[in-house]
C-alpha cells in the first residue's frame, strides 16, 4: 500500500501558476465574468468544458481503481452514506492504474489562479464585493476527496461544507478544517449517467430552507463525466440525492490565502 500511494513529487502552489500559463494557449481559461457573476448570484456554478471527456474518463476509471482496492472507506457521519478517500495533492497514488487522477486533479487544482485571472480582466463594480474577495483569497488546496455513492440509495443530507453552527466547523488542522473552506470545485466522473440512477446534487437557492422548500426554491444537476460544479461553501445548501447506481467524484475544497505556509 505504502508502495501504491507514493508521491508524484506535484507540488501544487508552485505548479498551479506554471501549469496554467503552460496550458492557457491551448485550452484557454474555462472561467468567464458570466461564471463569477452566477457564482456571486446563486451560490454555485455548473463548468461543464473545464475537463475534457477523456481526461475525466481516466480518472473515472481510477476512482473505480481506488475504490476496488479498498482504498475507499465510510467516515460513519450521520447523513452521509458516501464512501471516501482523502488524498495530499503531492502524493496521489503511485502506478498505472491510478495515473488517470493526476490531470483531472490538476485541472481543479489551476482553478483558483484561473478565477483570480478572471477577476483581474473585470472591472470590479461589474462582480459583486463578496466573490471578488473570495476569488482573491482562495488557494489550491493540499488534499483532496475522493468519494463513491453505492447504488443502495446512498445520499448525503442538506448542509454546508462549511457551516459556523456545526460544532465540528473548526475541528482538525489548520487548512483542513470545514471552517478554512472557501468554495467547493467538485468534478463528477460518472460514465453514462442518465436520470434513472438519481444520484443528482441539490443547489437550494439562497436563503431555502430545505424542509421547507418547493420544486421552485432548488436546482438538481445530473453528476455526469467531466461536469463540474463550483459553489461558495459557506453559502450553498446543497444535498446528494439517493443514487441508484455507483456514483464517483472528486472533491477539492479551496481554502483562504492566510493559511498558506509562509
Ligand atoms: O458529490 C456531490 O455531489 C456532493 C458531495 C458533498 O456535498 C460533500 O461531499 O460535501
Ligand atoms: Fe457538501
């Protein structure tokens, strides 16, 4: 196992910037005014071009590899059925068949110095005051999360990803902690989804409470390859509805620049 997780020597804070200037002629940037303006608006944005189809298949099937090796593991949290995997962005797994995380990975990892281009071009009264200090303040993470839904209705209740209420918003190390998450960059890696599986993730509009909410007051989004969704995590209620068939992402929650190591 030791052998399986050793490092690919990617070192994120010095990666993201050099990686996105290396690949900004080819790809461009997948991130508009419109996407900063939807965040700032309803909480979350839906990128759909940001991983191309074959890179998020790759990973796709080394998620599955991570999960068939029981790597995976349930985190026994009340509301969550979800089985995870937490990884340190240096060292993703080691060997062939986990080699499709890596540019998916990388690709989430640029997004932090992608939005901060983006608000660099615009003029400031066109973005709303919160996200524009928020693009300025987030950092690429040093972990990330690997999660599975099995098909046995396996959901995840309304919440926060970072929540001031939840007692346990401050618990663990500095940089980890539900409280040091800015916005929430979740890809989905879900072959052939269609909307029998369930499976899709709730967006409750600002101010919803979610046993009080109609059709009207949520969005549900189907979780298939390559899409990502970007949310403030300390503003979207969000939920994962019970998924009817095994249901894989990856979850990178960016985190504030104060808690950069010098
Ligand atoms: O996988 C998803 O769609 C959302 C998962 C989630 O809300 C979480 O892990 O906090
Ligand atoms: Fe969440």
């Amino acid at each position: 196992m030791k052998a399986m997780l050793e490092g690919l020597e990617y070192a994120p804070e010095d990666n993201a910037a050099a990686t996105t200037a290396a690949t900004a002629e080819t790809v461009g940037y997948a991130f508009s005014s419109d996407h900063l303006r939807a965040l700032e608006r309803d909480g979350y944005v839906v990128v759909d071009d940001l991983i191309s189809q074959d890179v998020a298949r790759a990973a796709a099937a080394s998620a599955r590899a991570m999960y068939d090796r029981g790597v995976m593991q349930n985190l026994r949290q009340e509301g969550r059925d979800d089985d995870v995997a937490v990884l340190a962005t240096s060292s993703l797994p080691a060997g062939d068949e986990f080699a499709g995380l890596r540019p998916c990975v990388e690709a989430l990892l640029r997004v932090p110095d992608d939005l901060r281009r983006v608000v660099a071009r615009v003029d400031d009264d066109a973005l709303g005051a919160d996200v524009v200090s928020k693009v300025r303040a987030c950092r690429a993470p040093d972990r990330l999360m690997l999660a599975r839904y099995g098909s046995e209705s396996c959901r995840y209740v309304p919440h926060l990803d970072n929540d001031p209420s939840d007692d346990a918003n401050d618990a663990g190390s500095p940089g980890l902690r539900p409280s040091d998450r800015v916005f929430t960059l979740i890809a989905y890696l879900n072959p052939d989804w269609d909307a029998t599986r369930g499976g899709r993730f709730r967006a409750y509009r600002p101010g919803v409470a979610a046993d009080a909410a109609s059709p009207s007051d949520f969005v549900d989004i189907d979780p298939i390859l390559g899409r990502v969704v970007v949310f403030d995590a300390a503003k979207l209620l969000h939920e994962v509805r019970p998924s009817f068939h095994d249901r894989y992402a990856v979850t990178v929650w960016t985190r504030g620049a104060e808690l950069l190591p010098a």
